[in-house]
C-alpha cells in the first residue's frame, strides 16, 4: 500500500463518512467494500449506549521494519488532514483490552470534540485506520485506569495537543508502585517497545529521574532508546553498558539501550533498579520525575510504575 492509498482513506474517513448514530443499513452501506464495522459487544454497551457499532476500520499492511512501516503511513495521513491532535501508545493493553502487537502499540489520534476521531494504530494483522465515537473510547479509557490493578491497565504513554479539537480532554495519570519488586515489570514492559513507538510516530519522550533535588537518571526515546546517568555512589562499568561522558565540566555516563525491537526490556528495568537503590533512593515513593515534552502539548507517561 503507497503513501498516496494511506492518504485516500485517511481524506475518505475524516471528511466523507457521516456515521450518524452509529447504526443502520447507511452506515453500512459506507463500509461496505471499503472498511470492517465493529459491533458493539455486550461487555462494550455501559460505554456504547444505544450504538450499534462502535467503529469502522480499514486494514493497513505493515511491509518490513513495522515501526519504519507505521511511520510512512502515519506521514501519509498528516500530511492528508493535518497533524495528529495525541500521539502514543496504547501500551500492553490496546483499546477495548485487545493485545497489543508485540513489537509496540503507536497510534496517531485525531479528534472531533463530542462526535468522532480518526485512530492510525498499529493492530495484530498490521495496521489500522479506524474512525471510531470519541465518547465511549474515552470513557472506557478513564474508567479503566480508575478501577483496574496496575498489571491488567493499559500503559503507554500520551502527548496530547494543546489544540481546540482537545479542548476538555483528561487523560488519567499513571499507576505508582509501592515497592521496588513490583517496578521492574511495569518498567520493562514500558522500555521494551518504546524506541520503536517513538520512532514509529516520529516523536521523542525524554524523562528525567530525581533523588531529592539531584538528578539520577535521564532516559531519553527516539530513534534509539538510551539513559544517561549522573551517579554519587553507584559504579559503572563497561561491561554493563556504561560509557563516560564530559560535557563542560559536568560529568555523566550513557547508557545505549537499542533501537526498535533490541531492547531487553525487564532486564534494563532490574539494572536501572538497581542503580537507583545504590543511589540511595528508599522507594518509588521517593522517586522524583520530570517529564520533557513539547511546550505546545500534554505528556503524560502511563506505564512506568513511578
């Protein structure tokens, strides 16, 4: 499938199909040939309403590198209809509690306030573009992280737009970990897929880790996912991956992860841990952070457990 098909449906969905009410042989004669309709099901239906479907999605092949993939499409539908109002990922639990692919969950959301959005999101057949009710999606999301337990919620991560189409938009905020066992799971599940979604979206996420008021850690996805570290007890070693660094007179120590579908995930989690306990954090709960994003946006890091 061209840029050019990717940018045809992405015009065909966002200005031609009038869903109405989600319901009747209308909508489905749009579909027809062209995308699948999502039924309702029952477990759906406190979030549904009176719908009779809950999106119409058109299929998207994933040819190679999938992240490489994803991102040519994605550029496609931007430069069809405008820049994405949210970008992310979904996380080990992608919308409606289906698996996420396992190599990352990348989506690109835009969204018409109180009717409709348009979703490019990576699925388990590729890829799909799936124009869907905002309300009940962002409901089920909400309700989701208020009542779930940190292991079965979904993660990701979000940088929503400062733009009208999002104006009244609340994403809820991470889960946070009581205790240092229960981190490297959440952790690694959020690094394991993150240089791939990064890369697949064509944004960065960069979080800076705190022991007080002294930065520790910094990581940092784009491309590749890489930690840079700044340590008053802890002793690195090449054979861990540590490189040293002089900028000025500041030093500091790179960590080079790897890139979309290298990264060891739980173990980086454990060494990273590990590192932060030598530094003398007592807990998560004493784990201080700051999220960098673009000034014109919300980010907010679903799954790091902290």
């Amino acid at each position: 499938m061209t840029k050019d098909d990717t940018a045809g449906l992405a015009r065909w969905l966002w200005h031609e199909v009038d869903p109405a009410d989600w319901s009747g042989a209308a909508l489905q004669a749009a579909a027809e040939g062209r995308g699948r309709l999502v039924p309702v099901a029952e477990h759906e239906r406190r979030y549904a309403g009176d719908r009779e479907h809950r999106g119409l999605t058109v299929p998207l092949s994933l040819d190679g590198e999938p992240a490489a993939a994803f991102r040519r499409h994605a550029e496609a539908v931007e430069a069809a209809i405008g820049p994405a109002d949210s970008v992310g990922s979904h996380g080990p639990t992608g919308p409606w509690y289906e698996p996420s692919p396992d190599w990352g969950a990348p989506f690109l959301r835009w969204r018409r306030p109180g009717a409709e959005s348009l979703e490019l999101r990576a699925a388990g057949t590729g890829a799909e573009l799936s124009l869907q009710p905002t309300e009940p999606y962002e409901e089920w999301r909400r309700a989701t992280f208020e009542w779930s337990e940190p292991t079965q919620s979904p993660g990701g991560f979000v940088i929503e737009y400062l733009t009208p189409a999002n104006e009244g938009l609340s994403t809820p905020g991470g889960w946070r970990v009581p205790r240092w066992a229960a981190l490297p799971p959440l952790l690694g599940a959020f690094l394991r897929t993150l240089p791939a979604e990064t890369s697949a979206i064509g944004r960065n996420v960069r979080v800076t880790l705190f022991a007080g008021t002294r930065s520790v850690l910094a990581i940092r996805s784009a491309e590749r996912l890489t930690v840079e570290g700044w340590f008053k007890h802890f002793s690195p070693g090449a054979d861990q991956g540590w490189s040293q660094r002089v900028e000025r007179t500041v030093r500091s120590w790179a960590l080079d992860a790897g890139g979309p579908g290298e990264v060891d995930g739980e173990r980086l989690a454990r060494h990273l841990v590990d590192v932060l306990k030598a530094e003398k954090v007592s807990s998560p709960a004493r784990l201080g952070k700051h999220v960098h994003g673009p000034e014109d946006a919300h980010t907010v890091l679903l799954g790091l457990g902290f």
